[in-house]
C-alpha cells in the first residue's frame, strides 16, 4: 500500500500537480516549539540541581 502511495506521489510531481499532500508542517512545527517551552521552563525550576549533579559525576570520575 505505502508503494503505491509513494508511486502515486511521484507521479502527481511530475504531472505538476500542486494539491498533493505534504504532511503537517505547522503541526511538528507547534510540537518543537512546545517541547522547547517545556524543556526550558524544566531547566529554569531544576537547571541548578542539574548541573550540580553533573559536576559531581565529573569529579568523581576525575578524581
């Protein structure tokens, strides 16, 4: 099934078709910029806590 999708797809291309279905590019778009807001307001409340513990973890592995 997913080949001739892809077969139709490319031949629609070639033919100039302009309605064909690209996928949801303001919807990955909306899903990045909210994982961004969640990752950044995570390292706002526990970014000191983080970066002590990864500072622990390098001294102790340094010595």
């Amino acid at each position: 099934m997913l080949i001739k999708h892809v077969a139709t797809a490319e031949k629609e291309k070639c033919v100039g078709n302009d309605d064909v279905d690209r996928g949801d590019v303001p919807g990955w778009v909306m899903i990045t910029v909210m994982t961004s807001i969640v990752v950044i307001g995570l390292l706002a409340v526990f970014g000191p806590a983080v970066e002590e513990a990864v500072r622990s973890a390098f001294a102790n592995i340094t010595g």
